[in-house]
C-alpha cells in the first residue's frame, strides 16, 4: 500500500498545472469546491491537505456528474 500523496491546496494547484499548463482550475475554485464538502480534506493545524489522487479522480469524475444533473434538472 502506498502513501496518499496529501498536498496543500496551493500545491496541489501547482502540480495541476504541471501536469496541464493550460488547466482553467484556480485556487479559488479548489478552495470552493472544499468548502462545498466536493473534496474530502484533512486539517493540520491551520492548514487543509487534500489527496492529489482524490482531486484528479473528482476532476475525472465531475464532468459525467454534472452533465447527468444537468440533463435530470431540465
């Protein structure tokens, strides 16, 4: 079993944008999405880590979500 790779939201941030230079997410958004109970998060002291892999599987996942609520609500 290997260790969750926990990042602050501002690292994970910048690993997104390693990853995809051009992503539109921003920290703001990160942050949003936390607040929103849409990404689990642990607190260390004053600080909220989040998985990088939970984050790029919500990412993944999110668009199939929003697309199916998105038809069910019109």
């Amino acid at each position: 079993m290997s260790a969750p790779r926990m990042r602050t939201l501002p690292e994970a941030i910048k690993e997104i944008k390693s990853l995809d230079p051009d992503t539109a997410l921003t920290l703001t958004a990160l942050r949003r999405m936390v607040k929103n109970g849409e990404l689990p998060y642990t607190a260390i002291a004053s600080k909220r880590l989040i998985s990088l892999d939970n984050l790029l599987n919500a990412l993944q996942l999110g668009n199939s979500q929003t697309d199916s609520e998105s038809k069910s609500r019109k």
